[in-house]
C-alpha cells in the first residue's frame, strides 16, 4: 500500500467516492433531460459517463490512496494482505469505509444540488427483487476479480481503463445495472433520480454486494493461490523518471 499520510488517503477515499457518485447521479439526471422518452438511451448516456469519470478518478487519487472508492474491494484488501500485512490494516479499513460512505453521500447531495433539485430527496425507485439481487453478486464477485488480478499480474498501470470499462460493460450485462458499491448504493437513496434506489431495497442490495465479495475472494484464491503476497498492489504507480526515459527510449528506437 501507498505511503502517503493517513489523512492524505482518507481524503483521497473521501473524495473519490464523493466525485464518483457525483458522476453517477448527475450523469443521470441529465440523460433524463435530455432523452426523456428512451430509457436506453438513458442507460447509455449514463454507463458511459460514468465510466469515463471513474478510469479519470483512479487516475487522480490511485497514487495517494490506492482509489478503492469501494468498501468491498478495501475490504477484500484487509482479508486477503491480513496473513502477510500487506494491504490496509484493520484501523485502515474502518477509515476507508467511513471515508467512502461520507463522500457517497456528500456526492449524491452535490448531484442533487447542481441540478438544483433538494440536497436530500429519498428515492421511490423500487429494486427489489431476486434475479436483481443475483446481478448485484456477479458485478461485485466480477470487479474484485478483475482488480486483484491486475495487481496479481503487476498489471495495475491498466486499472483506471480496465476497471472503467468493467464498470460501463456491467451497467449492461447485469439486471441490477451493476451498483456492485455499498457506499454507492447508500448514497443512491438519498437522490429521487434515475439512479436512486428506494432506502428499503438498500440492505438486500448490500448484501448482495457482501455475497459478490465472498465469491469473488474465494475464486481469487482458487486462481491465484499467491494473491495475498499482491494485495498491497493494488494502486496505480507512476513510473519513476528512469522508467519512463527507458520507455520512452524504447518507442524510439
């Protein structure tokens, strides 16, 4: 795990998550606005921009904080580094966790907000249901495979556009639309919107979400028995100045 200070990283969490729920709310209350009469099209406008918006976000704050901006993934990060303390310690953990959700939250209400509607206006949407649920647990155990296999084969230079792309692919493969975030789905009850979910489906969605986790680490370690000695990874490195003279050579030449 990175190095910065610990409050660097909180803060990094903090307002990651809050940007990125930023992207999803606001990105779909303007695809209402603007396609009001196809729900696709909708879905597309909002799949892509928030897709963009996160592969952007990691870049930002992956080197401060490793840009989990997910409880499930910073959890899969303890579980997996606890054997050979690598990753986030238990303290670390339960600071990441309050970070995201708090800037879950704070980014639904700056959604909300910029598009002057109420700070806080709890969502009717209804998504309650079984196969909705069964979504939510292949999105999840899909995303910490991916992260965690990037970082297992030093592919973590590729997260922001794999994990990105991951994301806006799941908003379609998936009947839940692919929330596969805690603090995500908390947040998105709090916004009457396109992306709102009703507060009374929140804890089966989470759930879910935990289910996803549990698969996703259990097929992590039937792969890759040695992930655990990787879990520290997972972040996006910059290169140091004679690395990238030494790529830059080799384009060249």
């Amino acid at each position: 795990m990175t190095t910065e200070a610990p409050w660097r990283r909180l803060l990094a969490e903090f307002l990651g998550t809050a940007l990125l729920v930023t992207a999803v709310v606001g990105s779909g209350i303007m695809a209402t606005t603007l396609s009001p009469n196809d729900t696709g099209l909708q879905l597309l406008e909002n799949s892509v921009a928030t897709a963009l918006a996160l592969g952007a976000l990691i870049l930002i704050f992956g080197p401060v904080s490793g840009a989990h901006f997910n409880p499930v993934v910073s959890a899969a990060d303890w579980f997996l580094g606890r054997r050979t303390r690598s990753g986030l310690t238990t303290r670390e953990l339960c600071g990441y966790i309050a970070a995201q959700s708090a800037g879950a939250i704070g980014g639904s209400i700056l959604a909300n907000l910029m598009f002057a509607l109420p700070a806080v206006e709890w969502s009717t949407k209804e998504r309650s249901a079984g196969h909705l649920w069964l979504g939510e647990v292949v999105a999840t155990a899909g995303l910490i495979l991916l992260v965690f296999a990037l970082a297992r084969a030093g592919r973590s230079l590729a997260a922001p556009a794999a994990v990105g792309a991951y994301i806006g692919a799941a908003y379609w493969f998936t009947s839940s639309t692919s929330f596969a975030n805690p603090a995500v789905t908390l947040a998105r009850a709090f916004t009457d919107t396109f992306a709102g979910i009703d507060p009374s489906s929140v804890p089966a969605f989470i759930l879910a979400q935990l289910g996803g986790l549990l698969l996703g680490v259990a097929l992590l370690l039937a792969l890759y028995p040695q992930v655990d000695h990787r879990a520290d990874e997972v972040h996006v490195q910059h290169p140091s100045a004679d690395e990238h003279a030494a790529g830059v050579a080799s384009q060249t030449s």
